[in-house]
C-alpha cells in the first residue's frame, strides 16, 4: 500500500508541474491558479475529496481525478491558442483592409488633383471671353460641382467632358 500512495504522491507532483507548464501557456490574460487549493480538482471536486480518497486508499480514483484536471487543462490551453490564432488572423485581415483604404484613398487623392487641374483648365474658356461654347453655364456649373465634391469626398468621381450633360 505504501509503494501506491507514493506512486499516488509522484504522480501528483508531476501532474502539479505539467499544471502549472499547462498556466503558463494561457499566458497573462488568464487568472494564475498557483496558490488555488482546488487546482488539482475538475470543476465539482474539492481538495478535501481528494485527500479523503487518498486516504482510503482508492488511488485510482484519484488518478482519475488528476487526470480530469490535466484534460480539462489542456481543453483550456487548446481553446485559448485557437481564440489567439483567430485573433491574429482577424489582426492581419484588418491591417490588409487598412493598407488597401489607404491606397484607395491616396489614389482618389491624386484624381482629385487631377480634377481640379482639369477645373482650371475648363475654366479658362468656359462660358465667357467670347470663346466658342460647346456647353451653357448650367452645364459648366456641373461640372465645377462635380470637382468640388470630388475634392471634398474623395470619391471616385470625373469630370464629365463637354457634350455629356
């Protein structure tokens, strides 16, 4: 009986030790439970249970209960890797968003720019000094509105040629 309790005794302090590797894997976020009487335990079971089953000799049980706890563990230890691999997934997604409205943004800038070259270009002509008009200024006024709210807005937005009203 006494080679069994200290069998009984190794293994708890190698499931003590693979407990707390098993901690130190969930990382910071999770509460330590060093110091937790109930460590060993599954959810339900206390330390005393434990110690009165060693003490009446059913050693098997509690292995068995060593064992809930380790499975029980690791189930957290898998959960939490799968929850951090999720989150760096969704991370990495959303800094490819933000690099793609970046450049998206970047871009609409560079044809607003070009829009209001294009504006000043209109302008010079348009609808007085006695030019040939190929629109009314109605027209003209459109499409210095277009400029304008593409230049404000950033969107995607051209100036629509002479003709097209």
């Amino acid at each position: 009986m006494g080679d069994m309790s200290r069998s009984v005794d190794l293994l708890r302090q190698r499931y003590e030790t693979r407990i707390k590797e098993l901690e130190a894997q969930r990382g910071d976020d999770v509460q330590d439970m060093t110091d937790d009487t109930h460590r060993l335990m599954p959810e339900g079971h206390t330390q005393n249970i434990f110690d009165d089953l060693c003490q009446q000799q059913q050693h098997d049980k509690c292995i068995e209960l060593l064992n809930e706890r380790i499975e029980m563990l690791e189930a957290q230890v898998d959960d939490y890797k799968k929850e951090r691999d999720e989150w760096k997934h969704r991370y990495q997604q959303a800094e490819t968003q933000r690099d793609e409205w970046k450049r998206r943004c970047e871009e609409f800038q560079d044809q607003a720019c070009r829009a209001q070259e294009d504006l000043r270009e209109l302008g010079k002509g348009c609808c007085r000094g006695g030019r040939q008009q190929q629109h009314g200024p109605l027209q003209c006024f459109d499409i210095i509105l277009t400029a304008i709210c593409l230049c404000q807005c950033c969107c995607f937005l051209t100036i629509r040629p002479a003709g097209w009203h």
